[in-house]
C-alpha cells in the first residue's frame, strides 16, 4: 500500500496540498482569451501546512490562487497562503475564555467590497489582501463588525450595501449586519434563533433577507478535537425564514420544510405574485453525512449518490426549488434535476432579482440551467480533469443574461498542473484554457475582479 492511499481523501490525490508559494509570468494560452478579460480571477481554499493534518478538508489553512489576465495573455500566476493568527499557532480561546475572533482559517470565499478585498471563512473575522494576495490583517470595519463573518455576504446590485451576517457558539447565535456600498458597516441586528447551527449560507431578494435554519448543530463534545464540532440533529428541524429588509426589522416569519441541509444558495427572489423563489443545492441526511465524513464530496466524481432502481444513481446533493407564499403560508418544494450538483453561481447583477440562469459543478464538469426552459446542458471536463466552481464574468456589451465567461481553476487528480478554463456561458464551449505550471488543489469559492481605474 502506497504512503498516498493512506492518507484522507482530502490529503491526496486532487485534494493534496501545495508545499509551497510560487510565482509564474508569462503563462500559456490555448485558445483566445477575450481581451475585456482585464482584470485577476482569484479563488480560495484549504491549504495544510507541509506534514499537517488539520482533521477535515474544511479546516486547513487557507491559501489564495490568482490569474492576472489582461489585453487577451495571462501575465501571472501566483499562490499564497493567509497569513492569520491561526497560521502563526495563536489559539482560538483567549486567556479570559472569550474566543479570538481573529484566529481563523480564512479559507472560504474572496470577494472584494467598496474596494477592498476580503478572505472570508465563517468561523471568525475576514482578513484583508492586496490584489497581489498578500495580507494584510483582520477586518474589522473600523471596530464595528463584533461577531463572525459569513464566507457568503450578498452584494445588492441595485443599492450596491453588502447584506451579511454572523453566527456565534453563544448568544447571539445569528446577527445580521449591513454594510454601505462605501464600506461602512451601518446596521446589525440580534436575530432570534434557538440554538447554534452550521449556518454557511443565506439569500436575499429585492426587500427581504432569507435564513436557513437547519439540522446541522453545535456538538460540544467535538470540540477541541480537530475537525468541525457539528453533526446531524434529527431533532431540530427544518426551516426557512423570510425576514423584512427594512432598517430595525427582526421578525422573521418562518416555515417548516422537509429535513436537509444547504451548503449553498443559487440565488433567491419575488415572484410576480409576492411569493419567494428559493434555489439551492439540497442535500439529504445520506448525502450530509458522506460529504462530512470525508469520504465523498461536493466535488467528488459519481458524489455520494446511492444506486436506486435500474442502476441509476440517485443524487444526494441536487438543484432545489422552495417557493415560499406569505399569503398562505405554504411552501413549495420541487426538485430541479436528478445529476449531483453544487457551487451553484449566476450572474451577480441578478443577485436578489429574477434570474433564468444557475451554473453548477457536478462531478464530470460544469452543468448550466435554463430554468425558464427547464433545461440544462453540461460541459465534462476531459481526462482526470475536475472543474472547480464556475464564476460568471458578464461581457460588457451582453443584452442576453448568459452573454459572458465562466471562469473555473481545473485540478487534475493525480497532481498534475491545473488550469484555469475559460467557457463561453451561452453555448457552454471552451473559449480558452490557461495552463499554469504548478498543481492546484479543489478548493471553495473565488472571484472575478475587474481592474479598477489605474491598472496595475
């Protein structure tokens, strides 16, 4: 038996951490790479430091890839890790028992907000990089923000605030905060739950903000052990909350859904009637716990699907629909396809807003739904080549919601170089391919970032 096959899954093979940070100039093209991608394409994940085991691919140290392209060339490739209290062995318990929010993993999710650029992961505060993805320390919003950060904060793109919200092992367990387009934090709310759950993600729509409130708790017990101290609580329930977007609101009004756990949210919006459309990837309790386990994946090819009738496979993680009506009540509940799915994205000017499209990635590519046709069609990635998450880059001049790029880091499972793929959106075809000279590990979630005024 090989020293590799006795490792975790999340320590081998596509998952397997890079020892080291590098640099590259001047990276290969194949294909054309559209000239008004002028800008750095930058996504996050975990990184253990060489010989580390930190218990669960969800809880290495995070590392940054980045791609600078500009006048249709890949000028740069380059990786670092987070440079977090975490990473420099500070522990998460201060002295006077109160936790240090600065001490995270930062491995979640970039994004940048009124100019700055934010590492994200929900267990603590973001930290703040440069383009060039050196860091810079915790973020704090000049004292403001007190509680966790959500790896999944919501930009609006009609007011341009960016909606977030944080969770926390003691009361408050949810608070909601409020983030101007300039980048001051101007509001946050104690919002009434009962208890500490693994809330990763939530949506907006045009007046409301949307929580998921679901059986993935707080374990004490696992705590202090490495890993993640969550696990699946038949007991608490499963529920959707619809709460006003108006200043000061904290009612929620919340409606009891079948049993199941979201990682991810497509996107969320009001129907023509007033009710909500809600679009996630849903995982049942089999699906939850092979992904948790480590043992399957969001990612992983053939997922945690169990083989039903026929011997076809029957998806654990799947493209979901709740409709949510306050006149009555009710909720809606529809299944939008059969294949696995997850890292569900769209074209963020739609964020909160009716939208046609989702893109996902399932475990041979990149999936594309036409959900005003009921539609999807699929883009397999060749070879033991895997797709990481597809961020939709809109063309300048697009008059249709799918005119743009899909943007997706490839890493291949026995370590060989990745790529970052460039998919024309609309026909689901390769428009270019980025070959970068170093192994890239599956990772989370990333960002386009256009280049501002003065280039650099």
């Amino acid at each position: 038996m090989s020293e590799q096959s006795t490792l975790p899954l999340y320590l081998r093979g596509r998952f397997a951490p890079v020892p080291d940070e590098r640099d590259a100039a001047g990276l290969t093209v194949r294909g054309t790479l559209p000239p008004e991608l002028d800008g750095r394409y930058l996504r996050n994940g975990p990184n253990p430091l060489p010989g580390e085991d930190n218990g669960h691919w969800f809880t290495g140290p995070g590392m940054l890839h980045g791609i600078r392209l500009r006048d249709g060339r890949a000028e740069w490739y380059r990786n670092r890790w987070v440079r977090t209290r975490e990473l420099d062995g500070h522990p998460y318990v201060r002295p006077d028992a109160a936790p240090d929010l600065s001490v995270t993993p930062a491995n979640t999710h970039v994004i940048r907000h009124a100019g700055t650029v934010l590492a994200l992961c929900e267990a603590g505060l973001p930290y703040r990089v440069t383009p060039s993805l050196e860091t810079v320390g915790p973020y704090d919003f000049g004292g403001r923000l007190t509680t966790a950060m959500t790896a999944h904060p919501k930009e609006d793109p009609v007011t341009g605030e960016l909606h977030l919200f944080g969770t926390g092992f003691t009361p408050p367990y949810l608070t909601y905060h409020r983030v101007g387009p300039e980048g001051q934090l101007t509001d946050s709310r104690a919002i009434d739950v009962p208890g500490p759950t693994m809330m990763h993600d939530f949506a907006i729509t045009e007046h409301h903000v949307v929580w998921l409130d679901l059986p993935v708790v707080l374990d004490p017990a696992k705590a202090g052990r490495g890993g993640m101290p969550y696990r699946w609580d038949d007991g608490h329930g499963a529920r959707i909350g619809v709460m006003s977007g108006t200043p000061g609101s904290t009612e929620v009004r919340w409606y009891e859904v079948d049993p199941c756990y979201v990682f991810h949210v497509g996107n969320a919006y009001e129907d023509a009637r007033g009710r909500i459309v809600l679009d996630v990837v849903r995982y049942d309790r089999a699906g939850f716990q092979a992904t948790w386990s480590g043992i399957g994946g969001p990612t992983g090819r053939g997922g945690s699907g169990e083989r039903g009738a026929g011997g076809r496979t029957r998806a654990s993680s799947v493209l979901h629909r709740w409709t949510l009506d306050p006149s009555t009540g009710d909720v809606t509940e529809s299944q939008l396809d059969e294949r696995q799915a997850e890292f569900p994205t769209h074209d963020e000017s739609r964020t909160g807003r009716p939208h046609r499209y989702l893109y996902t990635v399932h475990g041979d590519g990149i999936t594309k739904y036409d959900l005003a046709r009921g539609t999807s069609a699929a883009y397999g990635t060749p070879g033991s080549r895997y797709a990481g998450e597809a961020v939709f880059v809109p063309a300048a001049d697009a008059t249709g919601e799918d005119e743009g790029w899909l943007l997706s880091l490839v890493s291949d499972v026995d370590g060989a170089a990745g790529e970052l793929l460039v998919l024309d959106a609309a026909e689901l075809s390769v428009q270019a391919v980025v070959e970068l000279p170093y192994s890239v590990p599956a990772g989370f979630h990333g960002s386009w970032l256009p280049e501002p005024t003065g280039r650099a």
